[in-house]
C-alpha cells in the first residue's frame, strides 16, 4: 500500500473541490467535486483509505466553521485548518478557481508552508458562540435604546437629566402618556423592546459569570483579573 496523500479542499456550503498529491508526483492524483455532507466525504475517505495508509488533508477556515475538520478527525483522517491571510501568495494566483485553490492548498501541505490554526474544543466553541451572541445583544439594544429617544426628540420630548439609562431614567421613560392612541402604542412597542433586551441582557451575563466561574475557565479568568480594568 502506498503511504503518504495531501489533499487540499476548497470548502464551500454546498460542495467540497478536492485535489490529491503525492510526494512522488507533481501530478494531480485525484482532483473533484463532492457534496458537503457526511456521507459523501465518508466515501471518499474511505476510497482514499484503500490505497494510502495515511491521509493528510487541509482546507481554509471560513464560514462553514469547524464540523468538517472533527469529522475528518474522527475518520481517522489528519486534517489542518489555514488562515487565509497566512496562505503564501503569487502574482499568478489572481486568478481563482475552486480547482486552483484546492491544488495549491495540496502543493503548500506537501511542501510544509502551511501554518495551521487553533481549533477549539466543542465547549469552547460553544461558549465563543455565547459571547457573541452577547455582544450581538449588546449592540441591539443601543440600536433599539437610540430609535426609542430620536422617536422622543422627534415629539419634542427630551429627558432633563444629564444621565440616560438610569432608575431614574426608566421611571421617567414609565411615566410617559401619549394623548394619541397611535403614539402610545409606537411608544410601548420601541420602550417594550428596549426593557425585553436589557432583561435579556442581564440574564446572559448572569450565565457568563458561571461560566467564568466554572472549569476550565475558572482559572483563566483569575488570570485575566490581575490585570487592572479586566473582570468577567
């Protein structure tokens, strides 16, 4: 059985470009499209895995995210993930090509100028995930705050106060009465949002403080808090 293949992937949503090397060839050993699902790439590793004892495979991290390195991981199948501002650069590769860009990706694996990038676990994956959501939040409710006060300033309602946000802040935003009935209810939807957000908001960071305070964070974060304006 022949023993080495590099196998560079051009990764999209639908369909996986794939091309094969060797290191005895500058040839393409194998070069074609599959679809993008478990039972195809399956097949193909398992083709592969009748005439090469070991498989060596790559593709640029992008959108589709990790599932597909974890499942080749667990193929058996030894995969890498590249930046793709750390992907070595020609002036002939203006022109790209699915094709083109899988057979580079297998040429760089065999050469060794691939740096790989870190891969995190599942649960730190999850947790990344959590945070942006987070911040996704965070960023919503300024929107949604910022649409509640220019639809005030545009009735010519302003807040006398210097501070926006505070518990006197929300009183005042509670005591409003609109004579109009359309008014009213513009208003109670834009404050309702806003009030369903920062509740939102503060039960994330109630569950963020958890995770910090759960290993294997717990002492990540004790880290990071030695530092002055770092808290979690």
């Amino acid at each position: 059985m022949k023993r080495k293949i590099y196998v560079g992937m051009d990764v999209h949503k639908e369909t996986i470009r794939i091309a094969c090397l060797t290191n005895n060839t500058k040839e393409i050993v194998k070069e074609q499209q599959i679809k993008h699902n478990e039972v195809q790439i399956k097949k193909f590793v398992n083709k592969l895995k009748s005439e090469w004892n070991e498989i060596h495979s790559c593709y640029e991290a992008g959108v589709t995210g990790y599932p597909l390195y974890r499942y080749l991981k667990s193929l058996g199948v030894n995969c890498i993930l590249v930046a793709p501002g750390k992907i070595p650069r020609q002036s002939s590769d203006k022109i790209k090509t699915d094709k083109r860009d899988a057979i580079k990706l297998a040429k760089l694996l065999r050469s060794g100028e691939l740096e790989s990038i870190h891969v995190p676990s599942e649960e730190d994956e999850a947790v990344r995930d959590y945070l942006r959501s987070r911040d996704s939040l965070r960023l919503d409710l300024g929107r949604n705050r910022q649409r509640l006060m220019k639809f005030l300033l545009r009735k010519g309602i302003t807040y006398s106060a210097t501070k926006y946000w505070t518990v006197s802040h929300n009183k005042w935003l509670n005591n409003l009465q609109f004579n109009n009935e359309i008014l009213q209810e513009t208003f109670n939807d834009y404050y309702s949002r806003v009030r369903v957000q920062e509740e939102n908001l503060k039960a994330m960071d109630k569950r963020i403080q958890e995770i910090a305070e759960s290993e294997p964070y717990r002492e990540k974060v004790g880290i990071l808090r030695c530092f002055r304006r770092v808290s979690a």
